[in-house]
C-alpha cells in the first residue's frame, strides 16, 4: 500500500493453441502493443491540439470515463471480442480495426493541414504587403485607371514589387534587366534609307542576335502604389519575339516564337524584385473576401468535427489497447507458468516515483531476492509476468 494502489484484474478464458503458435504470437504481440500505442498518443495529441484553439483541455474519455478509471474497473468486451476465437485471428481482429483508425486520422488530419494552408495563404494575402498581397484587394479603381495596360500578342504589361529601400537601383536599371535576352540586330533601313525596298539580307540570312538588349520598353515603367515594405511598379515589355523560317532546299522550315516573360520574370527574382501574376478585376476584391470568410468557416467546421472524432475514437482505440495487454498478459502467463491455465492477475497503479521500490518489493514477494537479471534485449527478468505501461 505504500508504494500502489492495487485493483481487481481479471483476464477471461482465452483459447491457447500450440505452443509454437503462442512463442510467435509472444513476439508479435509486443510489436502490436506498440503499434497501437503510437496510434493512441496519435489520437490523444491531435485531440489537444485541437482543443488549444478553444482553451478548453480536451476531455478524452474511454467508454465515459477517463482512462485510468476505465483501465481500474477494466471488463473484457465479449461482444466485440469473443474469448472463443483463436488469439492469432482475436489480435488481428483488434490491430485491424486500430489500423483503420489510424488511416481515417491520416486523411482526416491531411484535409484540415491543407484547408487550415489555405486559410494561412488567403489571411497573408490580405494582410501582407505588396510582394505578396492580392493586388486585386489593394488596387482600386482609381490606381488602374492611372495605368496603361498592354496585353497583346507582343506586348505585355507586368506588375513587379520593389523592396523598400531598393526602387532606385530599380528605376535606373530596369531596362538593363535581362539585357541579352531580346535580339535586335537586323536591316538597319532608318540609317540607311536609300536602301529602303531595295533587295538585303533578311530571315534567317541576318544574325538578329548580333545585338542584344532587354525586353524593356523603354519609358514605361510607372510607380503604381506603395506601402511600408515595398514599392509596385508597372512596366511593359517585349512579350515574345519571332525567330524566322528558313528554306532547306526546296523544302520551308516555319520560324518559331520566342516567349521572352518567363526569362524576365526569373531575371528579376535573381535581384529581389518580384513580378507578381496579376489580372485585374475590379469585382476580384469581394470575392476574395468571401473566400476568406468561406475558409474560415470551413476551418472551423473541419476543426470541430476532428475534435469530435477524436473524442469517439480515443476511446475505441484506448479499448483495443487495453485487450491487446489483456492477450499479453494472457500468453506470457501460459508460456512462463505451462498448462493448465493457473495463475492470478492483478492491476498496480504505482504512487509517484514508487515504481523501482514496487518491483523490488515484488521480486521479493514473487521471486528470489537475489535474481534481477537483464535479458539480451534490454529487459528485466522477473520470475513472475510483469507488464508496465503508462495511459
């Protein structure tokens, strides 16, 4: 009594089987144990989790009563799990059914992981700054219409964001990024105009890529908006440039297009500014209001349901646990004590920091005072079944 309270334990009438089938079971019991213990902390952490957004301490239960209690007054469940069956098909009965359990946690958990990213990304967008806020949210009618917008086959105006403190290095240098992307050599007729109309070099007989530059238009980057952290610029550029066909004998080799924003798009990241994907809607700003609302209450939905599930299932899985020590106790018994089935167990719930006085006082009682052997894998020999564990 001074080092644990002791209970009640009463194992039923299993169905033994051979010996060889109970030596394999032994080992495969002791990985089962631990298998669905994971899955019980699984379950019982992702309760708490869920409940922190709340306050409140989740209140996680085994069939109405909080585990300790219900390992105290434990009853084996002979409608669930019939003590006629062979233990081999009991223990895959119960590690089945604790497996399902945690492969629903796994999608549950999957699916709110993902909505609750959603919900991050659209709280950042709205909130953030320039770099990374929706632009359809922070530019008004009144900003767009200060911008001349190109959206052609050649000609495209993109949306770049500048870092605070960087919009001079910008403004002097835009036309320089992506300098060798665009080529500009060819017929020069503006510099030579008696040769205009008049038979030269042209397609694939001129080395349009003997000058290069970048696909920047040259005065049209325009200041669009700024915040505290960064700096919106427009700026229209070369959107795509065709590269000309060619003749292989008889036969003509269509040119192609060159696509030239991509390029730019990663030319600008490498020094900091970032072009922002952007079309604008003027109705886009309470959509995305709405969205946001919408995952909130989603979130919240999704958040309340796991936590319900979490509730039911903690229990069903504590259960299982609780019959799979049960079989443990069973078959280590029968191994160390032979047939018949004989033998007495009893539950121990050891006070605080008692533990070590416990078995101690339990090898003296139960065994030799001198044996406390270590087997090869690490643990105590006892001349009784001993099984610790903590709910």
């Amino acid at each position: 009594a001074k080092f644990a309270e002791i209970f009640k334990f009463e194992v039923p009438s299993l169905m033994v089987g051979t010996l060889d089938s109970l030596i394999t079971l032994s080992d495969e019991l002791g990985k089962t144990d631990n298998v669905i213990d994971s899955i019980v902390r699984k379950v019982e952490k992702t309760g708490q989790e869920l409940s922190s957004y709340t306050g409140k301490k989740a209140e996680l239960t085994v069939d109405g009563v909080p585990a300790k209690r219900y390992i105290q007054q434990f009853i084996w469940d002979y409608a669930k799990y019939p003590n006629r069956r062979p233990l081999k098909e009991l223990v895959s009965l119960i590690s089945g059914g604790v497996s399902a359990i945690d492969e629903e946690l796994k999608q549950l958990g999957t699916s709110f992981a993902d909505k609750m990213a959603a919900l991050a990304d659209a709280k950042r967008k709205k909130g953030g700054n320039l770099m990374v806020a929706e632009l359809n949210d922070v530019l008004t009618a009144d900003v767009m219409r200060q911008i001349e917008i190109h959206d052609t086959e050649y000609l495209k105006t993109l949306f770049v964001a500048v870092p605070k403190g960087a919009e001079d290095d910008f403004t002097n240098k835009v036309d320089k990024i992506g300098g060798s992307l665009v080529g500009y050599g060819g017929p020069d007729w503006k510099s030579n105009p008696r040769d205009l109309g008049t038979a030269v070099k042209y397609g694939n007989l001129v080395d349009r890529h003997e000058k290069r530059g970048s696909p920047v238009v040259p005065g049209s980057i325009k200041l669009v908006k700024e915040d505290s952290d960064s700096t919106l610029f427009a700026v229209t550029i070369l959107k795509s440039q065709y590269e000309p066909g060619y003749y292989e004998g008889d036969d003509f080799i269509p040119g192609s297009k060159v696509d030239f924003e991509e390029e730019f798009v990663k030319a600008c990241r490498e020094k900091r500014f970032i072009v922002r994907q952007f079309t604008y809607d003027p109705t886009q700003a309470s959509k995305a209001a709405m969205n946001l609302e919408q995952l909130q209450v989603e979130v919240d939905g999704m958040r309340t349901g796991l936590s319900r599930w979490c509730k039911t299932h903690y229990g069903e899985a504590f259960v299982a646990w609780m019959h799979i020590k049960v079989i443990r106790v069973f078959v280590e018994s029968v191994l160390r004590y032979g047939l018949p089935v004989d033998f007495t167990a009893v539950l121990y719930k050891a006070l605080a920091g008692k533990e070590s006085e416990l078995t101690d006082t339990l090898d003296k009682a139960l065994g030799t005072e001198v044996i406390k052997d270590v087997d090869d894998d690490g643990d105590e020999y006892h001349e009784f079944v001993l099984l610790k564990f903590d709910p």
